[in-house]
C-alpha cells in the first residue's frame, strides 16, 4: 500500500518520506528508520505487550516524525497507517502529542481493533484533533457516527488497473484461484468445503500460507483436513509458481474471507480478466456496486442443517472465547458469550452459516458430508446453488477493465492530494468516542469463529 502511495504522489509531484520501526527487504524507496517505531515485544513471563505508553518511547517517535516532517516543509501532513491496532503501546501517545501541538495528522484505518480484534485492542485515547480516512463506507460511517467529524472514505487503488494484460479465459472445469494468504479471517475451511462440490475436473487453489507463525498451525490443520477428507484443493501453489501464471490457469477467482478492510479480492481479479466466486461481504460489497460493479454469483451464507456438528461444545466454546474478550475490551456488558452462541445455532431457522462457525466446528461438517451420503444431500437441499457451483464462472464476464477507472492510482493520487489539503486547510476534528465504536462493531452478526 505504501509503495502505491508513494507511485501515486510522485505522478502529482508531491515529495514523501516514509518513516518505520524497522528496514523493510524488498523495499524499493528510501526508509528512515527510528527504533521507536517497532512492534513491542512480550515482556519475559508475559504473553502479551503491555498496553501503556513508555514517555521516553513516546518522546522519540515525536521527535523522529518532526525531524522528517520538518525536512519536507511547512506543508507536510503526517499520514499514519492502521493507528487503531496496537502493535506499539507508545504510538496513540505520540499521535495525541503531535494532534496537540498543530501538527497535520491523517490516520488510516484499514482495519480496526474494535471490530471483534481484542489482541490489539488499546484503552489509550485516540488523538484529538486529527482526520480520520477509512477504506470502506462502513468503518468511515461508524466513526462518525462515534462522534469523528473529519472522516474521509479512501477506498485502495487497485494494482495496474490501466494497463491490462489479460489472459484467454477458458470454460469447463478448472482451477478455481484463491489468491490470498492463508490466514484465519481468509475461512480456508470454507474453500475446502466448496472443494467438496465442484464439478469432476475443477479444483480449488489457494496460493500462499500465512508469514504470522500463530496463524500456521490452523493452515497446516486445514491442508491435512483436505489431504484426509481427499478434497480438490491445493495449498501453497504460489510457493512455486507466479500469480501471473495462476491467474491465468485459473476459470475464476475464488474467495471465502468472512472480513476484509477494503476488499481487494472482489476488484483484483476482473484487473485481470476474470470473475469473483464465493462469499459476499456486506461491508465492502456494497462499495463496488455503488459504482456500478456487479457479482452476481456470490453467496451471502452457507446453511449447515442441524446435526451436522457438535452444537453444545460449539457454544461452550463461543461463549468462553467471547467472554474473554470482552473482558480484554473491558466490556463484559456489551455482548455475551451466550448471546452470540445463541445468535449463531438459532440462525432464525436457516441453519448456522457455515462461516460463523470455528475451524473445530467447521471440520465436523465436513467429516459429515464426506461419510454421511444423506447428510450430503440435505446440505445440497439446504444450499441449492452449492453443487456444482464453479459452472457460474462459465457464464460470467468480468467487469470491463474501464469500469475499474475509479480505483486507478491516478485517482487514488488525486484522492490522496485533496485529502493533504483539507487536512492543511481544515485541519482534523473530535476524535471517534471508543466506546460508541465498540457497541457498534461487538455485535453477534458481526462475530465470526475465524475472525477473532
């Protein structure tokens, strides 16, 4: 994301520095770096950061964003990204120091904490006094609703929009691309699911495992749970292949993520020439379509009859995992264990979306439908588009490669432009009430078993 900022600023002549915690490999422009900056570390004997500010730690990072900032001008905006995820204890301080003294400060959300992500969740104050940029409508319309004035809708540009290199598409069975890392919110169990109803031929093909080492051992769990249950999915293709060549093997692109910030895997594939398949994400969907996009072959759930999973130790579990974090969130008032649980098997009588379920959860079923011929057939009747669902990418034709004009880096290089300038001549507003955040996000339909 960076490096496209950096490309779309540069078209516009606008000069930029980019300051870390720490040198990043593969990166082509230059990086100061200012140890501050970094992740925190677990104390020894404790399993999580603390979540308060070290005053020496703060002080730093000011000092190391007023030297760079003062470099560029007097008309230099501090453009910060995902200040909500508490990855460094110090950084809310720092920011409220810089707000305080005048300093133009825009903070990007791409994902925020209070959306069911208690591991990084911070009790700190946000800054007063900054402008806020959200990637979808939906976060942006939550912090303003919290009472944050100066709230910009900054969707990501799409990679390449404006230079298509499409290739040939080919109908009938195939493969069908999932082009994501394999991460927990990414719902890899679904993509095994899906695996188990495609036609004779067609495979799924995820391309990347996770780089976070806790996330590993739920992508080694999924890609033995396919291997065992002799599911057609690939894991790890893009370990030895290219995207490109992926991309173009591939009939469509698949994706089964139960929660995305912007929603990339919905517009990156028709940059290349072909369809979205699977989950519809209410937050982000909607985005596309305003501008005119459509998916007609996504899904809003997953319907899993009754019978197919151990309900009761499910909810034991949702209700354990959920208290605790509303515990982190300090919270124990907001939304309850049983509250969610209860949400989820009652599913007003349609069955437990598949994809509200944790991989324990998720697993059984599938055992079911693998050994359980009849269950198999209910599952089908529950969820009539499900077999066989790769033959929509037959039909399908991706958006026009123009239609993909309004995420192009030179309108997301104007965007950026106009936001630097209210954020000089306007300067930020209130910032979001968290509270008033948290009882918007810590919902039972926001929950998903793989998300948090």
């Amino acid at each position: 994301m960076i490096r496209r900022q950096l490309s779309a600023l540069a078209m516009l002549g606008i000069d930029a520095a980019v300051l870390s915690g720490e040198a990043a490999s593969g990166f082509s422009g230059t990086v100061s770096v200012e140890p501050a900056l970094a992740y925190d570390e677990p104390r020894p004997g404790q399993g999580s950061c603390p979540d308060y500010p070290d005053p020496m730690r703060a002080a730093a990072i000011v000092a190391a964003i007023c030297l760079e900032a003062d470099a560029l001008g007097d008309d230099t905006v501090i453009h910060v990204h995902n200040p909500t995820i508490r990855k460094n204890a110090s950084m809310l301080a720092a920011l409220s120091e810089l707000a305080a003294a005048g300093r133009p400060l825009v903070l990007h959300v791409h994902d925020l904490a209070e959306d069911w992500r208690p591991d990084v969740y911070s009790r700190q104050p946000y800054p007063e006094g900054a402008l806020w940029a959200a990637i979808n409508r939906y976060d942006a319309a939550a912090l303003r609703k919290a009472g944050a004035l100066s709230v910009t809708f900054l969707p990501d540009p799409v990679p390449c929009p404006g230079q298509p290199e499409v290739a040939a598409r080919s109908v009938g069975p195939g493969l069908l691309l999932c082009p994501v890392r394999g991460i927990r919110r990414k719902n890899l169990g679904e993509a095994v699911l899906l695996a188990l109803f495609v036609r004779p031929g067609s495979r799924v093909g995820i391309t990347l495992p996770p780089v976070n080492p806790r996330e590993l051992p739920h992508y080694d769990a999924w890609r033995e749970v396919g291997a065992r249950l002799f599911a057609p999915v690939s894991f790890g293709l893009g370990l030895t292949r290219s995207l490109d060549g992926l991309y173009a093997e591939s009939r469509a692109v698949l994706t089964t993520s139960i929660k995305e910030g912007f929603g990339m895997s919905f517009l990156e594939p028709a940059s290349r020439g072909r369809a979205t398949l699977g989950r519809r994400l209410p937050r982000v969907v909607p985005d596309f379509e305003r501008a005119g996009l459509a998916f007609p072959a996504l899904y809003d759930s997953i319907a899993v009859p009754g019978g197919f999973f151990d309900d009761y130790a499910f909810a034991s579990r949702i209700t354990a995992v959920v208290d605790l974090a509303m515990k982190a969130f300090g919270q124990p008032a907001v939304c309850s264990g049983a509250e969610v649980a209860r949400f989820i098997l009652e599913a007003d009588g349609a069955g437990s979306d598949y994809g509200r379920l944790d991989e324990l959860a998720q697993a059984q079923v599938l055992e079911t439908l693998v050994h359980d011929r009849r269950a198999r057939s209910a599952f089908i009747a529950a969820n009539p588009f499900i077999e066989h669902w790769d033959q929509a990418a037959d039909r399908l034709e991706p958006p026009p490669h123009e239609a993909l004009d309004s995420w192009s880096e030179v309108a997301y290089g104007e965007r950026l432009a106009r936001l630097y300038q209210k954020a000089l001549e306007q300067g930020g507003g209130p910032a979001p009430d968290k509270q008033s955040l948290l009882e918007q996000y810590l919902r039972p339909e926001a929950f998903h078993g793989t998300g948090i």
